[in-house]
C-alpha cells in the first residue's frame, strides 16, 4: 500500500506541472517519516545487544563521531552540569551580591546548574554513604541580573519532602535529566546530556559498530519525540498512578526513573495532568505554558504533533539550533509553509497574511505562533515561547483569564482585548473556532 502512495505522489509531481512539484517537493523530505508504521507507544525499541550495554561517556562516542561530537559540545546540552573546579568561569552569577542569609558560598559550591536563563549551585551532601548533593537557597537570575530565593522543594512533589533546601537531595528531583546515565542507573556517568542520554547505553556499539544504539529517526513520529520528551515534558513520578504520595515519601522522582532511549517512554513518565478549560501551576487554562520545560506537554497537542511533525524537524539534535539567540527569522517556518501551499499561509503575501509590513516583528511567524507565555522562575520576564503553534486571539486570552502580556497583539500594541479582537475580525482572521 505504501509503495502504491509513493507512486501516486511521484506520479503527481509530474503530471501535475508546477503546482504539483512546488507543493509535493515541500512534502517528499518527509515522506518516509509522515509514512513509518505507528508502533505504538508501549513497544520497546532498544534491540537485544543494547539491553545488555553500559554507558561508556561521550570521550568514546567522539572517536568516529567527529562531527556530531563537535557540533553537540558546543550547544547548551553538555553545559547544563558544569565543575567549578575544572573551570571556574562557568560561574556567570555576581557572589560579591550574593545576599547575608545564603546557606552556601562560592568555595562550597561542586557544580553550577545552567547558565542561560538562570544558574543554580549544588554542593556535596551524601545520603546514606551514596554520593549526593543539595541546592543552595539562592539562584541567580540571568535575565534580571539579581540573586533570589529559591525552595526546590516547592513543585508537584512538595508533600514528599521536608521544606529545607538540605533535606532534598538532587538525585531525587534534578539529575536524572541533568546527568547523563543517572536516569536508569542512578549513576552520574557524566555531567549535562550527552550522547547517551538521547543514543541510549553505547558498550556494544563502542565494542561492535554494526551493534546499533538507539536512532530515533529511524522511528515512527511519536517514537522520535520521546527522547526529547523525557525531559522537556513537565511529568509526575510514574508511581503515582497506583500509589499515594504518602506511599513515596522521600523518593518521589522529578524524571522518569529507569527509562533509557529506545524504551516506552509511557511505561517511566507519568505526564503532568491538564484539562481544558482549568488553569494549573504549570498551564494557563487554553493548555499553555506558564513555565519552562512544557515543550512536550504543548506540542503533543498541536496541529504539528498530531500530523507526524516532530522536534528534529524544526532543532538540529546535535546543535540544538535553532534557538531564541540564533534563530533564522521565518526561513524555517517558509521550508514548509510557503505562499499557495496546501499548509497555509493560504494568502498570496506576507502582508496580506499578517496585517503587518513585512519587515515587522508583526510578520514574524513566532511572535503570533510562538508567543512568549512562561517564566523561568517567578521573578523572571516573559520569555518561554509556547509549542502549541496555533494562534490565541485576544478573545481567547479574556476567555481563559490569561494575563495580557502573553497575547501576541497585546505584546507589541499596549490596547483593551477587545479592541484587538475587533481588528482581527475586521481584517476577516476570525473563524468559527477561534472565538
């Protein structure tokens, strides 16, 4: 059957002239993708000799991965854990502002805990003679250029735990996604996420090269996606779906413990709950995120999602590209959704599509399509942009009680919700289901 389609589409493409091949040649790049057999999501995709495998760090993968290793050293992955020790000017936050009541200082400090929108520090505190550590109780804010408090205990898992930054250890809430192999052997095998981390355990590989890791783009859509999902997905520990909180008091996971690449993700992560129309801590009622790490829990949800489109279509998974500081304008978006096709824009022009000049930040395809709509702390501006892809007018925004500022109008034009609403009805981009 599928070779059948093949030959349909091929078929179009040359006796459909022009149209045909401008729209087709958009699809083909994707053909195999948007066709792989849906395996469904409890099938273990890991094969027999990774099962038995054991994570080696990424020093061996860069052997015959010269490049893939090079382009991923440079991206924030491997940078998410860092040692102070080995290099101290990975510390980016001011210690000569830090405030008089901070429980730790510099010299206590092992590890810094990212560095882009705000850096956290992990002293050394064993548990039960195991290695661990725990969380000052101040974070420094990236964005604002300030230190400020910060209670990791505070989240979902708030019930399991003391309400003392040194009684939660980080191998209960931060390192499963933070070090690479921590997540299914409750080893720090290396620090930030590296190859394994998204390849899977590579002894066997390293061993016998025709002994394959995990490749996600050899899988079905929603397969592919996992490995990112394990992680930029806001979840519950899986245990709760049949125990209580009280029944994992002390041990309540922030990630989905034993999972490694390849295996069913559903059978390790319990995902974050939302039901339209309620506003959580983490989403705003329409389904949107309020923080950081809920790519996941808004793309499965999105047009894009749905119809076989997955993360490495739109972000290199190597270089991670393209992110907010180095992005490519509209260029990505346009590789599929250009003037005519059948994915829209179903306009003849930029301008007549958005309402906008085309050099505006008005005609720029993420300021309506990815509004900024979260906070990486409490304290921090708008600067999370949403995966859900699709447009929230401003009625929308009255209808779900989200503040102003995540609407996409109001951002750029300081004006009454309604008033926006009756422009974009006025311009005719207001149908039945956006209202």
């Amino acid at each position: 059957m599928k070779k059948l389609f093949t030959l349909l589409v091929l078929a179009l493409l040359v006796v459909g002239g022009k149209f045909a091949y401008d729209n087709g040649s958009k699809f083909y790049p994707f053909f195999k993708q948007l066709t792989q057999d849906r395996v469904g999501t409890e099938v273990d995709l890991q094969n027999a000799a990774q099962k038995k495998a054991h994570f080696v760090g990424s020093a061996k993968c860069a052997e015959c991965h010269k490049e893939n290793h090079k382009a991923w050293s440079h991206s924030r992955h491997p940078k998410m854990i860092q040692d102070i020790k080995k290099d101290p000017s990975v510390v980016v936050a001011d210690f000569l502002k830090l405030p008089a009541d901070a429980d730790f200082k510099l010299e206590d400090a092992v590890y810094t805990v990212g560095s882009k929108f705000k850096q956290r520090f992990m002293m050394r505190k064993d548990v039960n003679g195991t290695e661990d550590y725990i969380l000052g109780n101040y974070q420094w804010n990236v964005q604002t250029q300030k230190w400020q408090h910060f209670k990791p205990w505070k989240y979902w898992y708030k019930p399991a735990y003391p309400h003392d930054n040194h009684t939660l250890p980080t191998s209960k809430a931060c390192d499963g996604c933070h070090f690479t192999g921590f997540m299914s052997t409750e080893k720090r095998v290396e620090t930030g996420i590296s190859c394994e981390s998204c390849h899977g355990p590579a002894s066997e590989h390293v061993v016998n090269p025709k002994s394959r890791v995990y490749q996600a783009d050899l899988h079905d859509p929603v397969r592919q996606n996992e490995v990112c999902l394990q992680c930029h997905m806001r979840n519950r520990d899986k245990r709760l779906e049949t125990q209580s909180m009280e029944s994992i008091k002390g041990d309540a996971r922030d990630y989905p413990l034993g999972y490694e690449a390849g295996k069913s993700l559903t059978q390790y992560k319990m995902v974050a709950p939302f039901t339209l129309g309620h506003e959580t801590k983490e989403f705003y009622a329409n389904g949107a995120a309020k923080k950081n790490r809920t790519q996941g829990n808004e793309f499965v949800h999105s047009m894009k999602g749905k119809h076989g489109i997955t993360c490495i279509n739109c972000h290199s998974p190597h270089t991670l590209e393209p992110t907010a500081e180095h992005n490519t304008g509209n260029a990505l978006c346009m590789k599929c959704h250009s003037f005519g096709s059948p994915i829209g824009p179903h306009q003849k022009s930029l301008s007549a599509h958005t309402h906008h000049k085309v050099d505006s930040k008005g005609s720029l395809c993420v300021e309506c399509h990815m509004p900024k709509t979260g906070r990486h702390t409490g304290k921090s501006p708008l600067t999370v942009r949403s995966h859900m892809f699709g447009f929230t007018t401003p009625a929308q925004t009255l209808k779900y009680a989200m503040p102003k500022e995540t609407n996409a109008c109001f951002s750029c034009h300081k004006r009454d919700l309604n008033t926006l609403q009756k422009d974009l009805e006025k311009w005719g981009m207001v149908s039945w289901d956006n209202r």
